[in-house]
C-alpha cells in the first residue's frame, strides 16, 4: 500500500516549483493534491499538467484570508477533507543592505511568508481540529537561523515560522493536529532555478556547506514525505534543518587563519 492512500494534502504555492514536486511526488504516493495558484491562468495550466491525476488546483492568494477561506471550504466539498497541508508558498526579497531595504519588499515578504502562512495554517487548521487530526509541516529557510546579509525581510519573515511551529504544537496536538517545519539550506531549483545556470553562483554556495554541493528538490521533498507519514508522527515542534551541514560552518577555520605564517 502505498503510504498516502486515501490522504489529502493542500499544498500552497504548489503550482510550480518545489510545490509542484511534491504535488507529483504526494500523487504517486496515492493521496489527492490540492494546490492553489494566484491566477486563473496558472492554475488552469497546472491542472492540464496534471489531466486524469488525483489533483485539483484552485485559485487563490494566501495573503487573502477570506479568499482563503473559501479555498478552503472548496477543497473539504471536493475531496471531504485536508489530512497535510504543506505550508510551501514564499518570496524571497530582493538582496539589499539592510539599511536600503524598501518598505514595500519588507511588508510583502511579511505578508506573503508570515502573515499569509499564519492565514492558511489556521483555517486548515480549525478543519484539523474539528477531525481530531492533522499534520502541518512549513518551509522555512536556514538563512532564518542565522541570518544571512541582504536577505533581512525574507530571514524574519521565515524565523517566524519555527516559533509558530511550536507554538501550535503546545497547543493543537491535544487535538491530534502535530506540526514541523523544514529549513532547507541553498537547492538546486525552486527558488534558485535561474540563479543555478551561473557556475560561479553554484561553485561558490557548494563551497559553504562542509558536503561540497548545493541540496536538491529531491532530497527536500523526501523528506517532507517522511515528516509527512506516519513513521515521523512523534517528531513535532521541531525545526529540521537541511543544509548540508551549513550552518554554523565556515570554510577557513579561525585557528587556520591565526596559525598562517606571516609575510
């Protein structure tokens, strides 16, 4: 039996990218996918894609709470229900000091990342409650742990992610509903997709992580498969970071640097 079947999971974000990964992957696991899109268009193009598959797309914009209400309450008629849901929809800023930063890129990594990842999760998140189950798993970034220059508004804005996280762990798995978040290092595609055709960008993020490459949409989405299944149920709260061991991590040791002979 597949590890999926007679599941469903709302995916944000989910027409493209990462998210649309993980739909395929979720599809071929045998649940039902619901992803939804901010405009017609994308989603009438996605569910060409995915013709005849246990997949449905609706449009709609997290950072619209009642537009995602209604979303919502469409996804539960068609399919009766929402077992996973996905937080994965986010923006990335542009890169700037964080002294020049624009007001508007501020407050739309703020809207879109944490206030309409918030909207999302509590709507599901009341459906979870009144089933007396749930898992919600987000997708945060490893710049959020420890900062990162010029990515400010997107590392706040994801920081905020793991606090919400527990949180609602303390109080929702009293009703069955557990929560995670994934905080993936640098990824060969997703966001990076057009960054990554720049050898010099992938040779330079490779060099930071002690494994000597960036991460893959695979391996992401392998293991939000596994957070997302039964095996990984007692893991909750928690903030999994994924990045190769990035973190923390520099490629010239301090000591090195002081130990150098002079001249």
């Amino acid at each position: 039996m597949r590890r999926f079947e007679e599941k469903v999971v709302l995916i944000t974000g989910g027409t493209k990218g990462l998210g649309k990964a993980m739909a395929k992957a979720f599809v071929e696991e045998g649940a039902r996918v619901a992803v939804n899109g901010r405009s017609n268009q994308t989603v009438a193009g996605f569910e060409e894609e995915f013709q005849g598959k246990a997949v449905r797309a609706y449009t709609a914009d997290i950072t619209d709470y009642y537009g995602m209400e209604v979303a919502v309450k469409d996804i539960v008629e068609d399919w009766g229900k929402i077992d996973i849901l996905i937080n994965n929809a986010g923006i990335v800023s542009p890169l700037s000091p964080s002294e020049k930063v624009k007001k508007e890129d501020f407050d739309k990594a703020v809207d879109v990342n944490l206030k309409g990842t918030f909207y999302v999760t509590q709507i599901v998140g009341r459906k979870m409650i009144e089933a007396g189950s749930g898992r919600i798993i987000s997708i945060s970034s490893q710049v959020s742990l420890a900062g990162e220059k010029g990515f400010l508004p997107y590392a706040m804005s994801k920081a905020a992610l793991h606090i919400m996280t527990r949180n609602l762990a303390f109080e929702w798995s009293k009703f069955g509903v557990t929560l995670c978040t994934v905080a993936p290092g640098f990824i060969a595609g997703g966001m990076n997709e057009g960054l990554i055709k720049r050898e010099a960008f992938v040779n330079y993020l490779s060099g930071r992580t002690p494994i000597g490459r960036m991460g893959t949409v695979e391996e992401i989405v392998a293991t939000i498969l596994f957070l997302a299944s039964p095996e990984a149920r007692y893991i909750n709260g928690e903030t999994i970071v994924m990045d190769g061991g990035m973190t923390g991590y520099v490629q010239e040791p301090l000591i090195d640097v002081l130990m150098k002979p002079k001249g």
